[in-house]
C-alpha cells in the first residue's frame, strides 16, 4: 500500500489540519503558563522555607503507541505525565535533590522540603552550581508540535506495516515485536536567579521485528527501527523494507568457524559500541576515575587517522534535538575526535569549571550532575589518500574476502567492560564474500575497545541515519569471532 | 463523600470525594468503583485501575565521600480498558477523581467507547472488600524504621573503608544503596480491591584495580524486600573480603580461549542461566508473541531428568517477593519443570485469558506507566543428587564460571549472558582465572545439558527488564554442570 505523505492528504483532512494546529498553540501557551504557574509555587515555597537558591528542571510527556498482532490491534497505551527535579542551596550552599511527579503547590513544597534536608549531606567540595550559561540568549529554540494523529490511524498503519512485512516473504510468519507511537515533550530549566528556558518537540517513530518459521530450519529474526518529528513524514514503508530485507538475508544461515576475522561495522552496531565506551569522552567518569581516558589525554593520537567523532546536539539529521541541557546550558557541536585526535570531553558546568574547560550542553540534573552525549556524528576524516600522504585504497563489500559484517551487536549490558575497555558480544551479521552475503548463525565478537579504534581501515563515505547519531560503516582490521 | 449508589451518568460532574491523599485506604472505593461502573455503562469488557505512590532514595559512596543523596518521590494512576481482544492502557500522574475520569474516558475513546448518555443509570460495582496486606508483617511501619540519610552515609562509608583495606590496586571504590518504598492500590471491575506495600532494597560495592594495562571491574549486590533494617544487617565486612579477592584474581586473569566447553555453574547468580534460557520463555507473554519454543510442550519434557524448577513469590525477604502481584492475586508458588517435565507457565490475567493458562500471580511492572505482563518473581532451579564435588570430577577440561554477568534472550530463543569471574578446570581442578567469557546458545537445547544439580541452592538479586518495565528479580540454583556450550572469548 502507498503510505499518504502529508502533501497528498486532501482538502477537508487539510482544514481539519489547521484547527488541530490552532488548538496545539493554544495547548503551548498553556504549557507556558504551566509553567510560569511552577515557578510561581517553586518562589512561594522557597520563600516560605527560607530557601535563597535552587532550580528546577522538568518535562511533561505525552505519548501514545500502539501494537498489533496478526491483523488485530493488541495493546493501546496512551499517557500524560510531568516530573520535576529540583535542588536546593542551603545556607552552608551544599546542595540537595528531590524528584518528584507531584507538580501542584503541595507536592513542590514536599520537594523543596525534602531537597533542603537532602542538602546538608552534600558534598562540601565542588558543589554543583548553576551553570553560568543558563541565561545567556540561544538562537532557535523549538517550539513547535506536529498534530498527533487520532489512534484509529496508528492502528491501520501499523496493520498496514504489518501485512506488508507478513505478506514479503512466505517464511516471515509472524511480527512479535512492533509499535507505532507519537509523543510531544515540553521542558524547562528554571533557576532563582532569573533563567528560564522552555522548549516543545514532537516524535514519531515505529519499529518492526519479524521472525521466521521454516520446516528443518531455526527461527530467524531482524528489525528496524524509523523516527521523525511527525507521523505524517514517518517512514514507515522504509521500515518495513528494512526488516523485510534483513529478515530474509537471514533465512539461509551457517555456522561460521572460529577466528579471526575482518570486521565491519554497521553504522548502528558501531555506534552502539561507541555509546557502551562513552566514559572515553564523559569529564565526569574521568574525574572520578571511571573513564579509559585521562584529563590529560586531549591532544593525544587514541583511533585511526581515519576517524572522526563529534557530538552534535544540534545536527539537522537530529529528531527531537535539544537546544540546552539539563542545566540550562546551550547544547553545541562537541569535536570528539579528530583525524584519530582526542579533542575535546562532554562536560556539565562542574566538571568544566575544574578542567578548565567550557560546558558543552551535555549535563543533567541530579545530586551528582552526570555528563552523557547527545548525537553522535561519525565520519571519515578526509579521503583515504589524503590522510598522511599514504595511498589508501578503498574498500568494498562487493571485492572484500571473507569479511564479518555486524549489523546488530547484542547484550551490550552484559557483555562490555566499560573499565575495562573489552567487550564480548552476541551479534546478527554475515559472512560477505566479493558482495555474496551468508547469514551467521550465532557467534560472538570479542576485543579491545581502544584497539578497534586504532585498527580502523576504513571509513565508508556514506552516512546512515540511527537513534543515536549518523555514521557510516566502520571497518576493523580483525576481531576475534566465535562460531563453532 | 458520596457512598457507592446507583446513579444517572449526569450525576457524573457533581460528584465530590475526598479520598486520603496521603494513604490507600477505603476513602478510595467509592470514587474507584464509581469509574469503574461508568467504565462498564461505556461497554468495556473489563476494567482496572492500578494506583500507586512511591517513596525512593538511593546513596552513592566513591572512595571516602558521599557524593549523591537522591530521593525521589512520585505518585500516578494507570487505568486499563478491554474490549473484546484489545486492551488500551492510560496512565497519568493525576489521582484526583477528576484525572482519574479523564484517563478513563481517553482509554474508552480510544477502544472507540465513549461515555453513557446524561440519562443512562451507572452500574454498581461492588468491590469486595479492601484486602489490605499492608496490615500484615507491619508493613505500614516500615518507612521510618529504615536508615536515615545519615546511616546510609555512615554505613556506605563504613564499606568503602572496609574495601580499601582489603583490596590492592585500587583505581576506584563505590557503594551504592537505594531503598524503593512503594504503596499501590489495584480496583477492577470484576470486584477485585487489594492495597500492598513493598519495601525493596539494595546495596552493593563496585571495584576498579588497575596494574600497568591489567584492569578489574567488579560489583558485588545484595538485596532484600521486607526488612527495614536490612542496611544496618549488611555484612559489609564479609561483601568487601569477596570482592577484594574476586579482583585481585581477575586483575591478571587470561583471556578465556573461545570454543565448546563444559561447564560448571556456580550457584547464587548462576541461577541467571535458568532465567535467560527457559523463565522468560515460560511467561504467556512469549506464547501471545509465539516467541516461545515451549508453547505447547506443557506436560512434556523440555529438560534433563535432573532438572527441577520453581517461580514463586513468598520466599522469605527475597528480592522476587510479593504478596500480591499487580493485578491484586495474591502470590503463588509455581512449579515450573519437574524432573524435565514441563508443568506450568507463568500467567498474569491478560495472558490467562489470551492462552488459556491459569493465573499465577505473575502480573508485574515497573510502574503505573506500564500495564501489567506475566513475569519471574524469585526463579531458582532445585537441588540435584550430587555433591560440588561430583561435579568437578565429571569435568577433564572446562570452565567454572563462578560469577555471573547479565544476560538476555532473543525472539528466537537464542539467549546469552557474560561472566564476571572464571575459572578453566583441568582434570576436575581448577588451574587458572579466566576472563572475557560469554556464553551463547539456544533454550530447547541448553536444558536437555543440565545434567548435574548439586545441593547449596542459593538465591541472588537481580533487575529483570521486559514488556512491563524493569522489576526486581531473584535467581537461583545450585552449582549446576552444562555438558557443553559455545564460550565467546579471544
């Protein structure tokens, strides 16, 4: 079936449209006023209790999703929900924390209370403060929301989806894992001292997960996943392309013997690792000594020249990109690394200020402010022939030997030592030969982190979009693998 | 307050209650089986609303300071609708009568319900009544009795002191604690009202030991639900010894040579092995997805002969305990295999009457912003006939995989998990530390290598993520022996 994009809807969906739009500005100035209304209590509260300083970081979410089961809708879930984060500066200015769902004047009270008497077993050295770039003016913030589709429209396409994927190939019997959810997010950032920040999004994404039944043979399975700021723009017959593919890429399988092999990453599968090793950039995890990296390590050569890193909030392949952090403080483009140089750390405000460095929008709020990334941007550094000097040829699928292509590393929860900087990891993939593609059965991929960095041959040009950043794939001198 | 009489729907926007703010009690029936009645009038099948408060806070220690106190408080509602085979759930943070109809009303809309008209009359459900196991083993006294915020500050510091006197090499040293106190309150149409607490905690060490380029991470948890004065009981002293030597060997540990091995399982959190490869697939939620192997092989056999194995809810203080599940059934004690006979599978209501199997107590979530899946409470494989020492014996070249990392398990049964600490076995000795292990393989056919079962059951906490969120877990099992398995390594 053609999924209707929204240029083609027609006149009467189109004025439909337009008041659904007019009711969304009317919802964000409610929103707004929310949250003025917040900050109202939280002054009041504060006043009342003798508290001088503090912030509040919150969001509202409202979401609704949707699964189906061989042609029926099987589970609706819809949902409306807020939760603030405040901290409170006592006298001695250590600093406490309260989370709470309860946002009406009783509930922040009960917060501001608690997070007061938090405060005195706060740390007494390096006190997280405000973030000096809570206040300073951010160019764009967003503030607009897609129209969120009635339920009965997320369950046809989704029965749509589903059909299409049961209907690709004979095998495919069933598509136990699916859901097709849109959801709009308001945040803020508020502080006594003046700073407010407010910022509304919508998403859409859906995601597939076929499997396979076939006499004589082991059960397969594959998925893929989309996401965009509206239904409307969602692909969703990409989707089902994708796992469709892969699934049936999957139905002739072997057993691949144990080695060591050629790997190469996909864009998803690299990121995920990348993402599982975050500590190498995290500040934070370096000042407390859970990081491979070290505070001095900037400058130093720690991944192929090949390689460069940056995390970019505000990259325009970014769904629901976030214009500051959990702190206040504007998100940015962060170089990680550069032609195999580490350049630059995420940092919070705290860390920044005992690094010497700036805040990179990467903070969120707790007791202990924690620093993670945004969006990972992956890509070549330069042309392989331009790189040193040194002629590179490329590399191919379609000409490579005996290469592993990982498209999903598993269980990263359990199988990476993230202070070890080894992993040990379950994965989909294939065994490619001049372009020939087999499905392996089950095996495992083993190494060092640091050392697949350094290892890396080559950077493909060509970008993919994913969750948690744009990469292309990565390919690795050897790993080892475990089949049989 | 209005009591529960029969009414007209137009009677709906004046209607006033004051139910307790702070507590689940019986000011709660009429407004919830006013809902639910109007839920009924609407057409809906079948309706439960979940309530639930919650009081959290977790301790972080590193090296010789606290560096993060972090309380959390919340409260929400979820409100589930069926009709016919669909089901719509809605949850939100609003407990007022007010935003308790209007989740109602969006999860009736939604299952294209809408509600009666002005002149309709709104049945009466009559709940039963309250059956309130927070009165039993004094749980309504259990939040105070628990560490103040400065005991766990003294008590963690106490530990990472400890730590530092026992290990070498020390790069980093961390105790975390966290204590979840959680009221919820379950109504349904079908005449169920029951109100629980549960008080779940946990606290652990993670170390990091580093030597030039050999490094160590280790964690070490323990966990409890039902003792107030669980952090005070802690045995920090004896926590701090094993993980300190559990380091210290694993810091100039080999990598383990990858290929087909036999094993030999510790127990305690050996027991993950049971949960990955066979408890999730006995849960109705994998037959509803047809992601089990096992769906109709009920009365047959799955397993090795030797293999026994049980899901339950009332073990003593176990991290897996409740009295009741989130559906309002009081807890069962399931057994899962016997003697490799497949006996039973985990049911919550929804999978019950989705598959045909009995409920057991099984329906469990994260929170109210998830409707209720069947899932493992306390999970542990039986004990065997033989002795550790039978085991090892058995055993000319293998592995010890004596503690265990997480796991997981696919759609297609394959399932995985990594160890923490190894040890290669020759000739029924143990020879040297091993690290870098992951073991893979497939349920149908790991179970049918379980061959040996020796007698120290032990149980050990863990934080099982699925459909309905992330929920505390037990597992459990004696030191077990698995004839053969693909070990991922170097």
């Amino acid at each position: 079936m053609k999924i209707i994009r929204c240029t083609e809807i027609n006149h009467p969906y189109n004025l439909r449209l337009s008041a659904f739009i007019f009711g969304r500005k009317s919802q964000i100035n409610s929103i707004m006023s929310k949250i003025q209304e917040i900050a109202t209590y939280a002054q009041q509260n504060a006043a009342k209790l003798g508290i001088q300083k503090f912030d509040i970081y919150g969001s509202t979410v409202d979401d609704t999703s949707v699964q189906v089961d061989q042609g029926e809708p099987k589970q609706v879930k819809a949902s409306n929900r807020s939760g603030v984060t405040v901290r409170v500066w006592n006298e001695e200015n250590t600093m406490g924390v309260t989370s709470t769902t309860d946002v009406d004047p009783k509930g922040l009270e009960l917060a501001l209370q608690t997070a007061y008497e938090a405060s005195f077993f706060g740390v007494k050295e390096n006190v997280p403060d405000f973030s000096a770039e809570a206040t300073i003016p951010i160019d764009k913030t967003t503030k607009n929301k897609a129209p969120q589709a009635p339920v009965s429209e997320l369950i046809e396409r989704l029965l749509v989806a589903e059909k299409e994927l049961l209907a690709a190939h004979p095998a495919i019997k069933g598509v136990p894992y699916n859901g097709l959810a849109q959801r709009d997010i308001d945040r803020f950032y508020l502080n006594s001292e003046g700073a407010l920040r407010t910022e509304s999004h919508s998403l859409a994404s859906v995601y597939l997960y076929s499997k396979t039944e076939e006499e004589g043979k082991k059960p397969r399975s594959a998925g893929a996943y989309r996401i965009k700021e509206n239904l409307a723009d969602l692909d969703i017959a990409g989707c089902v392309k994708e796992t469709a593919d892969k699934t049936i890429s999957h139905l002739n399988y072997e057993k691949i013997k144990t080695g060591k092999y050629p790997v190469v990453f996909s864009a998803e599968a690299f990121l995920s690792l990348l993402g599982a090793f975050s500590n190498l950039f995290n500040a934070q995890s370096i000042l407390d000594n859970q990081s491979l990296s070290k505070a001095d390590d900037i400058g130093k050569e720690i991944a192929s020249a090949l390689l460069s890193v940056y995390d970019d909030a505000l990259h325009p392949a970014n769904i629901g990109a976030e214009s500051f952090d959990g702190e206040g403080t504007p998100t940015r483009q962060v170089k990680l690394i550069e032609k195999g140089v580490l350049t630059s750390f995420l940092h919070s405000a705290g860390t920044a200020k005992r690094l010497n460095a700036q805040p990179t929008g990467n903070a969120s709020i707790g007791a202990k402010v924690s620093v993670g990334p945004n969006f990972y941007h992956v890509f070549a550094a330069g042309t392989p022939d331009s790189l040193h000097g040194i002629p590179m040829q490329e590399l191919s699928l379609e000409t490579a030997e005996n290469v592993i292509l990982i498209d999903d590393l598993q269980a990263l929860h359990a199988g990476v030592k993230a202070l070890q900087g080894s992993f040990s990891l379950p994965f989909d993939g294939w065994l490619v030969n001049k372009g020939e593609k087999i499905s392996i059965e089950s095996a495992t991929v083993a190494g060092d982190f640091l050392e697949v960095l350094k290892s890396i041959v080559y950077v493909e040009k060509e970008a993919e979009l994913t969750p948690g950043g744009v990469c292309p794939r990565v390919w690795v001198s050897e790993l080892s693998i475990t089949g049989e | 307050m209005l009591t529960n009489t029969l009414f007209l729907s137009n009677q709906l926007p004046s209607l006033q209650y004051s139910s307790t703010r702070e507590r689940f009690d019986e000011t709660w029936e009429a407004p919830l089986a006013t809902l639910l009645g109007v839920g009924r009038a609407a057409g809906a099948d079948f309706i439960e609303l979940f309530l639930e408060r919650r009081n959290y806070i977790s301790c972080l220690a590193e090296d010789d300071i606290i560096t993060s106190i972090s309380p959390s408080l919340a409260t929400g509602a979820g409100v589930r609708v069926f009709r016919g085979k669909a089901d719509c759930y809605v949850s939100t943070n609003n407990l007022t009568f007010a935003g308790l109809k209007a989740a109602l009303e969006k999860g009736l809309s939604i299952l294209g319900l809408q509600l009666p008209e002005p002149s309709a009359l709104i049945p009466e459900i009559n709940l039963e009544l309250l059956r309130d196991y927070a009165t039993k083993r004094g749980k309504d006294g259990w939040l105070p009795l628990c560490s103040s915020i400065r005991e766990m500050g003294e008590i963690l510091l106490d530990g990472t002191a400890q730590l530092n006197k026992k290990a070498t090499h020390i790069q980093s040293r961390r105790a975390t604690y966290f204590r979840d106190w959680q009221e919820v309150l379950v109504a349904a149409s079908d005449g169920t009202f029951a109100r629980d607490i549960r008080l779940t905690q946990s606290v652990g060490f993670n170390i990091l030991c580093a030597d030039g380029a050999n490094r160590a991470s280790i964690g070490e948890r323990a966990g409890n639900t039902s003792d107030a004065n669980f952090l005070r009981t802690w045995d920090y002293q004896q926590a701090s010894e094993q993980i300190a030597e559990s380091a210290g060997k694993m810091l100039y540990a080999d990598y383990v040579e990858s290929g087909t091995y036999p094993i030999i399982m510790a127990n305690h959190f050996g027991g993950v092995i049971f949960h990955e490869a066979c408890g999730h697939l006995l849960e109705t939620t994998q037959i509803e997805r047809q992601t089990t192997p096992f769906a109709d092989k009920k009365g047959q056999k799955i397993a090795h002969e030797s293999l026994t194995a049980w899901d339950e809810g009332r073990a003593d203080n176990a991290f897996g305990t409740i009295d009741m599940d989130d559906e309002g059934m009081p807890a069962q004690r399931t057994l899962l295999i016997e003697k490799g006979i497949l006996k039973n599978f985990l049911a919550d209501r929804t999978g019950s009457v989705r598959t045909g199997h009995p409920r057991t107590g099984s329906g469990r979530r994260q929170n109210y912003t998830f409707a209720a899946a069947s899932r493992m409470r306390n999970t542990y494989i039986d004990t065997g006939n033989y002795s550790n020492e039978d085991l090892f014996a058995s055993v000319d070249k293998g592995i010890y995989c004596k503690k265990m990392g997480g796991g997981s398990v696919g759609a297609t049964g394959q399932f995985n998990f990594s160890v923490d600490e190894a040890y290669l076995i020759e000739n029924g000795k143990l020879t040297k530390p091993l690290k870098g292990a992951t073991l893979i393989g497939e349920a149908k056919e790991i179970m049918n290598k379980i061959s040996m079962c020796s007698q120290d059951l032990e149980l050990a906490p863990g934080f099982c993520g699925s459909v309905s969120g992330s929920i505390y877990t037990t597992v459990g099992q004696p030191h077990i022996k698995v004839d053969s398995i693909t070990v991922g390594g170097r």
